[in-house]
C-alpha cells in the first residue's frame, strides 16, 4: 500500500469548496487535470465518469464508485484496475474548517493491492502528488474567486440601494 497527498489551505467557507467539488458540470472551466464526463451532482453509490489528464502523461477515463459523500466534509471514490486486490485506489477530498472562514483540504489517494509495489514506481506515480497539488491549488483558486465574486456582488448590491 502506498499513498499521495496534498494539503492546501483556502480563504473560503468549506460549503463553498464542497460546491466547487460537487459541480462536475463546470471541472471543465477551472480544472486542468481532472474532467467530469458528467454535468449531475455525485450520489452515493453512483459510478461517476472522470477523465484525467496528466502533464507529460497518459489521459484516460476511468469510472469510480463513490463511497463517501459527506456534505461540506468529505468526498470520496474508489476504483479497481481489474479485479479487486491487483491495483486499487480510494480518492478523497478531506475539508475541514480553520480559521473564521476558511477550508483546510485535505486531498488524497490510497492505493493497494499485488500491483501497487510496481506501479508506485512508474514515472506517472512519482509526479501523482504534484497533480494533487495542482488540482489542490485549482480548487483554492476556483474557490476564492468565488467567495471574491460574492463579496463584489454583495457590494454592488449595497451601493446600488
């Protein structure tokens, strides 16, 4: 078994992170590496489509199962190369409250089973938390601007009472 992480503090609300998360509809407008196949909120249960494309590397689809589907708090899938126990993964987003409005996420993936010893050590495995770290620092950004935008609105009303 091994895992790949990636932390990341955000000057937003976890409600709006978890937002961000659930839109699958709108990965497309934020996100570089990771696209949902799919516009309708995640379920738990449901298999959901994802593409993901990583720099210098593969793109492929791949349809997890999700497992958690806690609001505001944690999201998660898992998926199985083959058959269970050869290469499996389990994916989640973690967000935990700081501050008076902010989100620590919490991005991760453990991976298990026969395979995993050799396939820790491919190229695409090694550079795996970078990714993490670049889909960590999409969400914060997607996050903010959207928290940023709500206040400008906010203002805009105000002003114009």
């Amino acid at each position: 078994m091994f895992l790949v992480e990636a932390r990341t503090q955000i000057s937003a609300p976890p409600a709006v992170v978890w937002g961000v998360l659930m839109d699958m509809g709108r990965y497309k407008e934020w996100s570089t590496l990771l696209h949902a196949e799919q516009t309708t909120p995640p379920q738990p249960g449901q298999t959901i489509r994802l593409r993901l494309s990583m720099p210098n590397g593969p793109t492929y689809s791949f349809q997890p199962l999700v497992i958690t589907l806690e609001r505001d708090r944690h999201f998660a899938w898992s998926q199985q190369t083959g058959m269970k126990g050869i290469f499996d993964g389990e994916h989640h987003f973690v967000l935990s409250p700081v501050d008076s409005n902010g989100t620590l996420l919490h991005n991760y993936e453990r991976y298990s089973g026969l395979l995993s010893p050799i396939i820790q050590r491919l190229p695409m495995m090694r550079s795996a938390a970078s990714g993490f770290s670049t889909m960590n620092d999409e969400i914060k950004r997607r996050s903010e601007q959207l928290v940023s935008g709500e206040s400008v609105m906010m203002h805009q009303e105000v002003q114009t009472r």
